[in-house]
C-alpha cells in the first residue's frame, strides 16, 4: 500500500433542491453532504460508517459521479490517469465509469431475473465496449467469475436459482469485471445472515489484496468495518464527525458521537445489560439541521459553544481526526450522566 | 410464573407447484407469563412460519399435522389454537391475547389511514370499545412508548413518521389491547443501532409493567443475549438448541449455534480473521436427511448416522437441550 491517495475530495458538498418554499424566497436544500474532506488511500479498505440519514450512501456515490456535486474538489489518481472528477467531458466520464464501480446492498433487487449469469457478469464489458470478440468476452467473465467461486455451472442458471451469498458473489463478480481500480461497496452485506455474511466479506477482502483494488466501504454495523476496514470515517448528517485508523478509532473513540455508536452495539454478554451509553432522539432532518455542532441535539456533553459554532475537523493524533469543541475535556471525563 | 403457551409436535407444510415442502418440523416449546423467549436462526429457517402459526396466520396452503397441538392458557381456560377456524374464533388470537409486531412499520400501516384511526379500528374490534374511549387509551399508549406529542402523532399517516417513531407506534398498537403474548418479528432489524437500542429498552421496560411473554424472533444474536431468558435456535424447520441465554451463549451445544456464534464479528478481538459456516442454507425442496445441518456441520463424523438418522433431544441439564448426536454420544461416554 503506498501513501498516495486514489481519491482525494476537499469540502466535498451535495444539496439536493426540494419543491416547495416561499416564492421568489430561497428554495429549500437538503444538505446531503456538507464540506467533506477526505483522501481514501490507493490500496485501502476505507470504510464509512453512519445511521441512515447520514448521507454516507449520497457520498459514496458523488465519488463514482452518480450525484451531482454542488460544490468542492475531487481528484482521481491510480496512476494511469489523473482526473479532476466534477469537471469530466463525456468521454472522460466514460472512462471513469470502467475505473469506478459500485456493488449494491440488495443481491435480491440488483439482478435481472430475466438474464443467465453469465449475461449479467458480461454486460458491463458489452455496454463499455472493453472486449471486441465474444471469445474474449467469455473468458474474462469465466476468469472473473472464478475469483468469486462461480463455477461454469452457475454460469447458465438465471438469479433466482441462487441464495443470498451466491447472488451477493454474482453482483461483485459484475462490478469486478472491468477491472475497476475503485469499488463502492454500498451496504453489500447488510442483507444477508451472519454466516454467510462473514463468507462474502472475506471475499471482498481477498480480492481486494490480490487485485490490489481501493475500495470505499459503507456500512452501518461497526463490527463489520472493524473487521474489514484499515481507515474509518464516521459520519453525521451529512459531515465527518470522525476519521482514523481502525484500530484506533475503536480503541480511542474521541467524538462523543461513535462512542455512543460503539456502546449502542447489543454485546453478546448477557451480563452487560443496562450497561450501554444510550442516546436519546433521532436524526435530525438534513432540510432543517440544528445550528452549531450537528450533534448537539443528542449529545450528553453539549455546551454553549456546541450550539452556536460549528466545530471544525480537527487532528486529535496522527491520522485520527475529530469534530467536536469538547474531545479534549471529555478524554478525562468519564460519562458522568447517561440516558 | 404461569404457563402461558404450549406448543406441541407444531409441523407445517406447504402445497406448492413444487411439490409439499416442510416448513416447521416437529417443534415443541413453552413459553411463561412474563418471558422473553427469543427465537434465532437464518432466513429460510422457519422462525417466522413457526411464529404465525400461533395465530394461524398462513396462507390456505398450509397444512398442519395431526398431532399438532398448541394451547394458549388464559385466565378463563386454555384455547385449543388448531380447533379454530373461521375468523370469529380466530380473533382471540390475531390481535386479542396474541399480537404481532412487525419487521417493516412502513409495509404494516396502511398508508392511507391514519396512525390513530387503525389503532382505533382494532381497539373497538378486540375490545368491544367506544371510539371516544378506544381514542384516550391510544393517545395514551402513543404517550406511553415514548412518542412525544401523542395527541398529534395520533392524526398523522405512517409516512409522516421516522423509522424508529413508526415502530414505536406499532408496538403501541400491538400493546394497546393488553394482549398476553407479543411475537415480535425482527422488530429492531429495519432500525439503526442508536435506535434499536432505544426500542429494546422500551420493550424490556413493557414486559416488566405488562407482564406479557414475547416470543421475539431475531437473526442477531446480540439482541438475544441483550433481551431474551431463553432462547431457541432453529434450522432449517426444526429446533436444534434449546434454553437459558446466559447458558446457551456461554456453553453452545450444537455446532450451528457454535457457528453462529464464531461468524459474528467481534470487537474485542479484531486479529481473528472471520469463520463463516460453509455453504448455504439447503432449499426447503431437497431437505438433506438425517440431521437437517449435516451438509454444512464442520463436526459431522462422516459415514455416521448424522447423515441418516435424525437426531433427537440430548438433555444436558434440566432446561437446556441439544438436537445432535455428537453431543448424545458425548453423553453416553460421561
């Protein structure tokens, strides 16, 4: 893994117009993502956690350019190209959409039903024209489709022969196939069970080290990025409340935020019961977000301060970063009073 | 404590174009007034088959064995569930002293009825109430589950409502008729951890102040062990762990709960790479004989009568049993 970022955004933002308002007055936005910045590492597993609302699933996709980018920087650098991703012409675009894919969360939804296997898996390298004969065609999917374990057999059947794991191993077989150098896994594992759930993530994983593939991974279970990931963002309402190393995050939440994501995951204990930090309320909806800190209509911990400015992502130590006026008091304080 | 449900022999199978399938296969628990009883297994398990059948809720294809038995005991009597019929009889049990919460809120409201006037609805149905008063109890119950400003909650569309407030409501309207026994469906699966939590506890909090027994059906274990005093694990339509979750999660018998239990990502350890149990689970159509998880067990003794015969409950202490013949043989050996 080198140090040199794939993709890197700078106060990456994405509102999308709702109807509606005064007229002549301002039309109201949804501030899907605000003021983003980011680098994701050629070569790393970078995972992206939050509650749904958070606008993880919106960023994911202005990386691939799938939404419209309102404002802020992205550039793109595998090596080969360099591309300065909000100003693309046509045929870069089309250039990038082989470089940049994305696996979807539900296997169910994302296959034709009306396509064999071996069709669904070749149509990326149809449509972008990436093989000129069928010969070639065919042994790209079958090499493909082997690095998924998907036999010759599976190549004939149509989706709904398949369970959830297999069809989860067709939709990744299909964004590998044009060789991609980014992934966006978008909750690709969030419909499956815990034991076949475990299969496909150390599938992503292997293929990831062996094809040497960037992959961006969204997820709104911690314990599956803390397995899976090398670098974690953390997200809410639409900004980075905290990014670090994995290992770190975990070990060292600052922001009071992922502490209480990390306390909110049941524990297999029995005996720990009653003992998670609990948040009170919801998410706030992004066309009506709180002043200040994003966070502080949940947050145990907010002062003054934390509902009049918005603090700013700051670095806490090496690599890790956190968004939040208080990180360094709380470090001493322990959760005095909790819901 | 008193006995709240028996279930006995509950089989069911299905009439399809393919042929009859097995869906529940000789699956046998009770469950007490007051107990949290959680129900785990993989999709395609028959957790949620097992739990509609308590309501008779199939559909017309089903078909129950003969020496199927559930009683639901209430306070005048016990109710032969599987000698009722029409949906007169039937409404003792769908909505009466047995409701159900569901995994999606937004598929379970109707969209265009309010939130108050279903909960209104079923109030005046089970509980032969006038609409003022049926109003007052679910503005109150609304209240009760946490919904802030319950009053106008109550005139407002499932649409109108968050994720985590819509299954609020639902178990508000689940609980509104005091039912004796709640089967919870993956209530929490839809929600986000913060939220989930949330939910959990509100639940937690319901069965100490009502007194009802849950049957909360979940494919997360974390869940289980956070809620539950006992649990059931399921495979493939039959029954293959049974008892106390402390007992269950610590001392796992069966190597499917083991497995489960090795495929769960854990926090405190970040080094052990994850095991998943290999292959898939097998269609119902082609039900692999003898032991239903041989095909996929990492323990089986291969030419072994885990691929003939079925196995039968090993008792390992008073209340936690074990489908498997490792662990009959382990007990033969002791």
């Amino acid at each position: 893994m080198s140090d040199k970022p794939l993709i890197s955004a700078r106060d990456l933002s994405v509102h999308y117009p709702l109807r509606g308002g005064r007229p002549f007055g301002p039309k109201p936005v949804v501030r899907a993502v605000e003021g983003v910045n980011v680098d994701i590492v050629k070569g790393s597993f970078f995972g992206l956690v939050g509650e749904s609302g958070s606008g993880k699933t919106t960023f994911g996709r202005a990386l691939l350019r799938a939404a419209p980018i309102t404002r802020g920087e992205i550039s793109y650098d595998d090596g080969e190209v360099a591309y300065d991703l909000p100003k693309l012409d046509e045929k870069e675009l089309k250039d990038y959409r082989k470089r940049a894919q994305l696996i979807f969360q539900d296997p169910y939804a994302a296959l034709s039903p009306r396509m064999t296997v071996r069709d669904i898996i070749a149509e990326p390298l149809e449509v972008m024209g990436i093989t000129s004969s069928k010969e070639e065609t065919d042994e790209r999917v079958r090499e493909i489709a082997a690095k998924c374990r998907l036999n010759l057999e599976h190549l004939r059947r149509f989706p709904h022969a398949f369970s959830g794991g297999q069809r989860q191993r067709i939709s990744i077989a299909r964004a590998l196939v044009s060789r991609p150098q980014f992934v966006v896994a978008d909750e690709s594992v969030a419909a499956l069970d815990v034991s076949i759930q475990a299969d496909v993530l150390n599938l992503l994983k292997a293929i990831q080290l062996e094809m040497g593939l960037t992959f961006l991974f969204i997820s709104h279970d911690l314990s599956v990025v803390a397995h899976v990931c090398d670098h974690v963002a953390v997200m809410y309402l639409g900004r980075l409340v905290e990014t670090a190393p994995t290992r770190q995050l975990f070990a060292s939440p600052k922001h009071p935020y992922t502490k209480a994501l990390l306390s909110a995951i049941p524990s297999l204990d029995p005996d720990d019961r009653g003992k998670a930090q609990k948040l009170e309320g919801e998410i706030p909806s992004p066309t009506n977000p709180p002043p200040g800190c994003k966070f502080q209509t949940r947050c145990p911990f907010a002062i003054d301060i934390c509902r009049k400015q918005e603090p700013k992502l700051e670095s806490a130590a090496s690599e890790h970063n956190v968004a939040c006026h208080r990180w360094q008091e709380l470090l001493q304080e322990e959760p005095a009073k909790t819901g | 404590m008193s006995r709240l449900i028996d279930v006995e022999n509950l089989t069911l199978q299905f009439d399809t174009d393919e042929g009859r399938i097995t869906a529940v296969d000789n699956v046998s628990f009770s469950l007490e007034a007051g107990e949290v009883m959680g129900l785990v297994g993989e999709s395609g398990s028959g957790k949620s088959v097992t739990a509609k059948s308590l309501m008779k809720l199939n559909p017309r294809n089903a078909i129950y064995s003969d020496d199927t038995n559930v009683t639901l005991h209430l306070d005048d009597g016990p109710v032969d569930i599987m000698s009722l019929n029409t949906s007169t009889e039937l409404k003792v049990v769908r909505g009466g002293a047995i409701s159900m919460i569901f995994q999606e809120p937004m598929a379970s409201f109707a969209p265009a009825i309010s939130i108050g006037d279903q909960m209104v609805e079923q109030l005046q149905i089970h509980a032969n109430m006038t609409a003022s008063r049926a109003k007052e109890i679910s503005i109150e119950m609304l209240d009760r589950v946490g919904i802030s400003d319950a009053s106008t909650r109550f005139k407002q569309f499932a649409f109108e409502l968050s994720g985590g407030m819509r299954q609020r409501a639902m178990i508000a309207m689940a609980l509104s008729t005091k039912p004796k026994l709640l089967i919870a469906d993956e209530p929490t699966t839809a929600l986000d951890v913060t939220i989930q939590a949330q939910v959990i506890d509100l639940m937690k909090d319901l069965v100490s102040e009502f007194g009802m027994g849950i049957i909360f059906i979940t494919h997360d274990l974390g869940v289980i062990a956070q809620t539950a005093d006992s649990m059931a694990v399921m495979y493939l339509g039959r029954l293959v762990e049974q008892g106390p979750v402390r007992e269950v999660l610590r001392n796992p018998a069966h190597p499917y709960t083991r497995g489960l239990l090795k495929a769960l990502p854990d926090l405190d350890d970040l080094e052990t790479p994850l095991s998943p149990i290999p292959g898939d689970i097998p269609s119902p159509l082609e039900r692999p004989p003898g032991c239903v998880f041989h095909t996929r067990c990492e323990e089986k003794l291969e030419g072994t009568r885990c691929s003939t015969e079925i196995p039968t409950f090993t008792q390992l202490d008073d209340v936690h049993r074990v489908a498997c013949h490792l662990a009959a043989q382990a007990g033969e050996f002791k």
